[in-house]
C-alpha cells in the first residue's frame, strides 16, 4: 500500500541522513524517528503485512539510541524472525540480506542468532559459480544489488568477502565483471537512476561497511 511505502521511505530517509552524519530527530524539518515509532502496529514497525519496514526501521532506531531492551526493538524484532520461511530467507537474497544486518544489532534476543544461522545458510547455499546472488533463487542470472546487500551481510558477520568464495569467485570478482569504464556497476542501457542505485550500494559492500557500520548514531 502506498501508506507501507512511505512508512519504509521514512526509514530509508533516515539511512540517508544518518550516513551523512545528520540527526534524524533534529537535523531536518521532520523528526523521523517520531515517525518511525509512530507507525507501530501490533507490535511492530509499519504495515503489519510487510517485515521490510521492521527491516530499515530496526536498523535506524538501533542507531539512534534505542536499547535491545526497549519494547518496540523486542517486539518488532520477533515479528521479523516470525517471517523467516523454512529455508532460512525473507522472500530472496536481497531482504534475508539486509534481514541479517538489522539481527546483528539485535543478536542479543532471544532468537536471534539462530535464526542469523538458518540466513547464512540460506545465502551459502543460492550463492552462484560467478560469486553473485540472484534477486530470487529461481532467477536466471545473478543480481548486482542482491550481491551487493548480500556483502554488507557478509560483514555484518564479522565475514570478509574471501570467506565467500564460489568456482573461485568472490562476489567482488562479480561486482568487478559488471563495471562499466566510467566506473558504474550496470551497462549504460540500464538508465541513470538505476545505475546511480547499484553503483551506490556497490561501493560500502566492497570496503566491507554494513549498514549498522556506516550509520552514525544519535542519542534517543
């Protein structure tokens, strides 16, 4: 719905800021944290029927000083480990990506590192022979964003893509194979937009920056 949409914008805004060191409470005419919180329904972040705004919105309020301790992190946190399908995913590589680094700053909950294993194991085994992830396991060819999240998840492991290699591929080697001479991850046929995004999420994945790392934090 569009009401989801622009609850899980409101975390995403909240990334940009805090990675450009801004305070999300203060540093601009909207307080998104208040936003944030005030989305919560039944327990947890947003739309009751989406676990991708419980996703940014953990990520974002761990970072702007709310405690493991807190009942909006305990709940919201349950409600996402209570998506996890049998496999060990969130519905494909990407969000069982990003999943792994918003548990990482909660792994302290009951829960949490187990079902951090079953994710890891579900990246381990759709990875492809070129080193990338697919969006979805049943697509054709590896994605570069997928890939790219997929790394963050590596580091918020405590991984390095070496400890990720495939027929002697690391999903670096993939990433390289894509760039173009002007430096962007996707062909030029791609469009700007699109290759402003992969190129964008290319470059903490290969310093090795989860998005818990490159966030600065803020006093609740």
């Amino acid at each position: 719905s569009g009401i989801a949409v622009s609850r899980s914008f409101t975390s995403r805004r909240a990334l940009a800021l805090m990675a450009l060191e801004v305070n999300p409470y203060t540093g601009t005419a909207t307080n998104y944290i208040q936003g944030i919180v005030s989305s919560t329904t039944e327990g947890q972040i947003g739309d009751p029927q989406l676990y991708n705004d419980d996703i940014f919105g953990l990520i974002v309020l761990r970072r702007a000083g709310y405690e493991t301790s807190e009942q909006i992190i305990v709940s919201s946190t349950a409600f996402l480990l209570s998506q996890q399908a049998n496999d060990g995913s969130w519905g494909g590589s990407d969000l069982t990506a990003a999943a792994i680094q918003a548990l990482a700053l909660t792994a302290n909950l009951d829960g949490v590192s187990a079902a951090m294993i079953k994710a890891k194991n579900y990246l381990r085994a759709t990875q492809r022979n070129d080193g990338g992830w697919p969006l979805i396991v049943n697509d054709a060819a590896s994605n570069a964003d997928s890939t790219a999240w997929a790394m963050q998840a590596a580091a918020a492991l405590g991984e390095s893509e070496q400890q990720w290699v495939k027929n002697e591929q690391t999903p670096g080697d993939y990433l390289f194979a894509r760039q173009q001479s002007d430096g962007g991850v996707r062909p030029v046929s791609d469009g700007a937009d699109n290759r402003i995004w992969s190129t964008a999420y290319a470059i903490p994945a290969q310093l090795g920056k989860s998005w818990g790392t490159i966030l600065a934090s803020f006093t609740k």
